[in-house]
C-alpha cells in the first residue's frame, strides 16, 4: 500500500493523459493522483509512494516509460505493480517497446477516458470491490449450465471479469455458468461462460448490501465481448 494508505496513482507527466481523466471515476472513488514532475525520477517516486497503479508514457522527459517499467517489474518488491504505457499503438516499433518492457497494459493515443477506465479496471481487478469499479446495472438475461438449461436470471453486477446474478437458485462455488444477454443500445446477444465464484445464501450473504444469489467470474469471454461490456459500463463516467 501506499504512503498513509493513501490509494495513489501515479502519473506521467503528460497532458493528454490529464485531460482525459479530469473530473473521472478516479476522483470520485477516492483515488489520489500524484502526478510526475517533468524532471522527476520515475522509479524512484514509485519506490517510495507504491501506488495501486502507474501509468506513463514512452515520450517521458529523461527516462522513457518503458525503461521505467523494466525497472519495476524487475524489482521484486514493486515487480507486481501493475503498469500501464502510453504509446501510438499504430507505430509497431513504439508497440514493441511497450511489449517488451513487461507492462501491463499499452495505452492507445489519442487517450479517452472509457479507454483509460477499462484498461484501469482490468489492471485493478483484484480490488475491484473495494473500489467500485463494477457497473451498478441491471440486465435481465438468462443463466444456465448449457444453452438447454438457460432460464431467465437479473444481473446487478456487470464487469468484464463477471458478474453477480440475483437468483434464489443458487448453483455450487466452481460450477460451470453460461450467461447470456443483450446491453441496452446494443443488437447483439452477449455469451459469457464462468464458474461461481461466491455465494449470497439465504442463511448467509457475503456481500450482505445485493440479494441472494451468486458472484460469477468469466473465464470465456472474447475480447471484444470484454470490450462492449466496459464501453457500456463507463459510458456515462
């Protein structure tokens, strides 16, 4: 954790990067954002504030993001930082740079915020209660083993890593799940397969704030699946 347990973000000293995440969901949530000096040494500020999260840039003043980020995920202390760089994907020698530096995620300019909080929320999947990142939705869709067995269900809980499924037909911890639904404003029937993750029983809930039913975490899930889910989720952040 970071200094204070404050939950910081470090970031590049980078303007596009800035605008697109003014006034977003990192705000809102609590995170604190520590923002580069042009001349400050990279690794050095995230030894000493471990940030839950890092993204720079390749054009960075003195040394490049993707440097930086061999330096950390070299380091067996920050190794697990997750890491994201800013690159034009469409340049394959920036492209490859940011591969081989070990990062987590490339950053695509020009930078949005959807593009910015998807990638975010991928990298921060193993907080992502604690921060709220899930989408509060809710979608009517339909549950099953197989597409035999699908019966209509109400999903509460949306991400692109799974999903929370109200039911009073709870399924057990591991089981095989198959999902399907379709995302408001959108034609296409969505298919996730995943496997139970956790349970709301009626005697005891885990999460005692959602109804009874069953946390699911996706396993299949095609990348534009992913993609369509996140862009529904953060369209209005």
């Amino acid at each position: 954790m970071s200094d204070g347990d404050l939950t910081v973000v470090l970031l590049a000293d980078d303007y596009e990067l800035h605008e697109a995440i003014k006034s977003s969901f990192f705000q809102r949530a609590g995170f604190v954002a520590y923002n580069l000096g042009a001349d400050e040494n990279a690794f050095a500020a995230v030894s000493r504030l471990r940030p839950v999260l890092v993204i720079l840039s390749l054009d960075m003043k003195g040394v490049t993001g993707d440097i930086v980020c061999r330096q950390i995920k070299n380091d067996p202390v920050l190794a697990s930082t997750p890491v994201a760089l800013i690159a034009h994907y469409e340049d394959e020698a920036e492209r490859k740079r940011c591969q081989e530096s070990g990062c987590d995620e490339i950053l695509r300019r020009p930078l949005s915020s959807k593009q910015i909080l998807a990638a975010s929320y991928r990298m921060l999947k193993v907080v992502v209660d604690r921060f709220e990142f899930r989408g509060v939705v809710q979608v009517d869709g339909r549950c099953g083993v197989d597409q035999e067995t699908l019966r209509e269900c109400s999903i509460l809980n949306l991400s692109g890593g799974g999903a929370f499924i109200e039911t009073g037909k709870l399924r057990p911890v591991g089981s095989e799940v198959l999902l399907e639904f379709n995302l408001p404003g959108r034609d296409r029937v969505v298919q996730c397969h995943g496997r139970v993750a956790w349970l709301n029983h009626p005697e005891w809930s885990r999460k005692p704030r959602l109804p009874i039913g069953f946390g699911v975490q996706f396993e299949k899930i095609s990348p534009q699946v992913r993609d369509d889910i996140e862009d529904f989720i953060h369209s209005d952040l």
